[in-house]
C-alpha cells in the first residue's frame, strides 16, 4: 500500500544473515529488474540535447497539435508524453547534460531600461503607419506560416518589397533589376489563387514598367507555369534533413561531428554552452543586438576572401520573430560565437535553417553543433522537415517551354557560371549531414512565355550578385587543381570544410 503521509510505498525490510549482510535468496530479481528499468530510463547523447533544449520553449500547456510554432510543438509533445507517464515531471529553463556534456538552456528576459542595447535598425525608418500596414503585416505573418517556403528566406531582407492582394488572402515578394520584378518562390496563397494575385500584380508592374521572372519556384508553382506556356528551367535541389530517421541523430553515422559536439559542450574542454531563444516567450533586446553582431561579423569575414560568391538575401535576423526560433552558442565568458535561425515553413509542416553561422575566431566546429542540436531539438518536437536550403545544380536540369537551341545555350552559361563561383563544395558539407533523399525537391527559374530575354536573365544574376563579368571572363582553374583540392578537403575537420565550402546562395 502507498504510505499516505508521504505518498511512497513501504518496502518490506529484507532479513539479514548471522554475518550482518542482507539475505540475498531474494535480490537477483529485484536487482535485474531495476537495472532493466535504468537501461530503459537512460538517454543518447542526441536525446539528452534536444530534451535540454526543449526545456527552455516549453509554456502553458493547451491543444497544439496542428500549431508549427517550436514553442507550441515542444510544450503539446511534452505534454502529450508527460499524460502516458506515471512519474511526476518538474520543468526548468535551465538545465545540464549529465556526463557527456554541459548545456545551459536559458529563459532569461532582459529588461528594457537604460543600459539595454538597441537591436541595429535600418538607417531610413518608416516613423508613420495607420492600422492598414497593420492589417497588412498580421495577413502576411499568416500568408507565410502556412504557404512558406524554402524560396521565401527573403521574407527576412529589407531590401525585397512585399504585395498583397486586396482582400488580403495571397501575397509575393520580389526584388527589382534591370526593370525586372524578380519574384522569390511561388506566390504565398493557395494554388487556386494564383490567376487573381498574378492578375492584381501585373497591373501593378505594367504601372511601373516591370517585367518579370520568379526564381526559385517549386513544383507547385511550375505545374502552373508550364500549362500557361511559361518557361521553366531546373537550377537547383532543396536538401532536407529528417530528424526523425537521421543516422548521425541515431549515432549510426557522422561520429566526427558527435565527439566534437560534445567535446565542444565539455567543460573540461572547450567549454561551449548551447542555447535557445524565441522572442515569442519574450525579447532580449541585448541577447538580439550579440546575435547580429555575430551574423555581421561573419559576413564581413566572408565578404573579405577574395573569391567569387553568389548570395540572395541579407538577414535581418529579428524582422519577423513571431516566425523564429534561435540556437546559439557562448564560449566560457558567456559572449554569443555562433548562432542559427529556425524559420517556420508551413508549406511543408517543417523548418528551414539559415543562417547558421560563427565568428571567425570561434572553436572549430561550432556550425555543427548548432546543426546537430537543431536537429535534436526537432526530433524531441517531432518535427521530420529540415531544410537546408538550396543547393546549385552544376548543369541544369529539365528545361521546358523554349527551342532546344535557346536550352542549350542557357546550360553553356549556367555551367559558366557554376564554375566561376566554384559551389560544388556545399554538396559535400551537407552530405556528410545524410540527407533525407526522399524529401529532396527540384527548384526552378520561371520566366513568360517565349525566349528569356538577356534583362530576364542578367536580372536573376544580379539578384544573386553575382558579378557576371568575373564569372564568365574569368580563367577556370585546371580539373587537376580541382580534383586535388577535393581530396585535400577529404581531410579537413568539419568546420574547415563549412568554411572552405561556398557560402549558401542564400545567405
């Protein structure tokens, strides 16, 4: 019977022996079945990070099960599992990984008084609104929890213009070059709507003498465009991670980048802590401002190497937090060295993971572990989608709606210039990660009907700033000098690799 003064049952005191010592006819079944118990009790080292982290997004419990936002998904699973339990669970925001590794997980809100550093703004700011940018703002923050995709990281660029339809149920965003309204993605509504928003905005661009082009359209939007005639062409893959069946999550694969995970996070070590934020539980207007001072001082690392690289977007890192969820890590004063941010993708009930970055000086290995405890982080929310964005084509793949000439023209130049920013390296940097194959998916550039004109297509190059003269006119390296600086990369640890590696386009 439970005792029901202190709510534990009383355990038989067992007989002791002429020698003192317990009588032991008795212990073997006792034992076994507790050591039975504390092997089904004990956690991975990738279920230990991901508990710990989602320790510090868990809020109020209610009905979550349909909501993508992590901090909805981690407190309903949470809750959900909590139910089937008969053990009492006390939940902290600050937690440690036994053994293995240390992690601070830290729910800490600064306050906003004197001494709190601003968050960088845009050097113009609108000081002026009325409750219609308002209404715009809450249908678009909606329009991009359920219809986002990987093609639309530059929700999070200031310099991309949004439009949206009058009835506010289908949105776009694009970029301007060479008087080409450069679209990223499919437009963000149901594919039903995309006659009517496709409609409202040309009436838009004809206003402003715009053409158009969309880059990085998925199949969705492409089973449209081909049956008006447009033309398509194959340039990319989105690579997916699945937390859920990933064999470095399991332990199965990548054992270089779980030891240096945990000899990063050991305190005898290197000491690093892993933390999450989301300004949805409350914002750290100082823990912001150390995080962009983080993405800025990477890229300007980044941008001081001297070779070609083609990027689409420049993060405002806390544009749209109420999408975002952030990881990052702190060496032993406590001052951030790396980060990544976690965007909701409706569209495919899942998370795109971009930027992931660290500073210059910080310890090797460092953008894995932010990879491995995202994705330790998803799979205890039992989230099976990460996207890591796009990945180049070295040649193109199907090509629809032009001459076979104008094709083969348009593959010349693409490899030309896939040469010239020498990208091949991302491949391998996420494959060493096992991607989930079966939910890899084509990505394209979308143009109207007839030939793309030479505007169409300087205006996608430009909007991946790539420089077209340095890409084309510039002499190729030798295939020997290639071949060996692959094998030399064979060799490197995992965060040289990511820094030898080209930046992602979209970043």
């Amino acid at each position: 019977m439970a005792n029901p003064s202190n709510g534990t049952e009383n355990v038989p005191v067992q007989p002791k022996n002429t020698n003192g010592k317990k009588n032991q006819a008795n212990v073997p079944k006792k034992r076994s079945a507790m050591n039975g118990a504390a092997k089904a009790s004990k956690q991975t080292f990738s279920q230990k990070l991901g508990s710990d982290l989602a320790d510090g997004l868990l809020k109020d419990s209610r009905p979550l099960e349909k909501s993508m936002n992590l901090v909805d998904r981690v407190t309903y699973v949470k809750a959900s599992t909590a139910q089937t339990t008969t053990s009492t669970t006390t939940i902290t925001t600050s937690t440690a990984v036994q053994q293995e590794a240390a992690i601070a997980i830290t729910g800490d809100i600064d306050t906003l008084n004197a001494e709190a550093v601003e968050v960088l703004r845009p050097k113009n700011p609108r000081n002026i609104f009325d409750l219609d940018d308002f209404a715009a703002l809450s249908a678009l923050e909606e329009l991009i929890g359920r219809y986002g995709r990987v093609s639309h990281m530059g929700i999070l660029d200031k310099s991309y213009t949004f439009f949206i339809t009058q009835d506010r149920k289908a949105a776009l965003y694009y970029k301007v070059k060479d008087k080409i309204a450069v679209v990223g993605g499919d437009p963000l509504c149901d594919p039903n709507l995309f006659p009517k928003i496709l409609s409202e905005f040309e009436k838009y661009r004809k206003k402003q003498g715009l053409g158009i082009a969309f880059l990085a359209a998925g199949e969705t939007f492409v089973e449209y465009a081909r049956k008006e005639n447009w033309t398509t062409m194959c340039f990319a893959t989105e690579r997916v991670l699945n937390p859920m069946t990933n064999a470095v999550l399991q332990g199965t694969a990548g054992k270089t980048i779980v030891r240096t995970s945990k000899n990063l996070l050991d305190p005898k070590k290197e000491g690093i802590t892993l933390e999450v934020y989301t300004p949805r539980l409350g914002k750290s207007p100082r823990l912001q401002q150390q995080l962009v001072e983080v993405y800025e001082e990477w890229r300007d690392h980044r941008n001081g190497e001297k070779r070609n690289q083609a990027y689409i977007t420049v993060y405002d890192p806390f544009s749209l937090p109420e999408l975002m969820t952030y990881i990052y890590t702190k060496d032993r004063s406590g001052t951030p060295n790396g980060f990544a941010a976690l965007r909701i993708l409706g569209a495919n009930k899942g998370y795109h993971l971009d930027p992931y970055v660290a500073t210059p000086g910080a310890p090797k290995g460092i953008t894995d572990l932010l990879l491995y405890g995202v994705m330790a982080l998803l799979k205890t929310a039992k989230i099976s989608y990460l996207s890591l964005g796009y990945e180049p084509l070295d040649d193109l793949g199907e090509i629809t709606g032009i001459p076979k000439v104008a094709a083969k023209i348009s593959r010349k130049v693409h490899k030309r210039i896939f040469q010239g920013l020498c990208v091949a390296g991302k491949k391998g940097y996420h494959d060493k990660f096992r991607p989930d194959e079966a939910q890899q998916s084509n990505l394209y550039l979308v143009f109207p009907p007839g030939i793309p004109s030479l505007r169409h297509m300087a205006a996608i190059v430009h909007v991946a700033n790539i420089k077209i003269h340095k890409v084309i006119f510039k002499k190729l390296p030798e295939m020997t000098v290639v071949e060996n600086e692959k094998d030399t990369d064979s060799k490197k640890s995992s965060d040289e690799e990511a820094q030898d590696a080209p930046p992602t386009p979209t970043t």
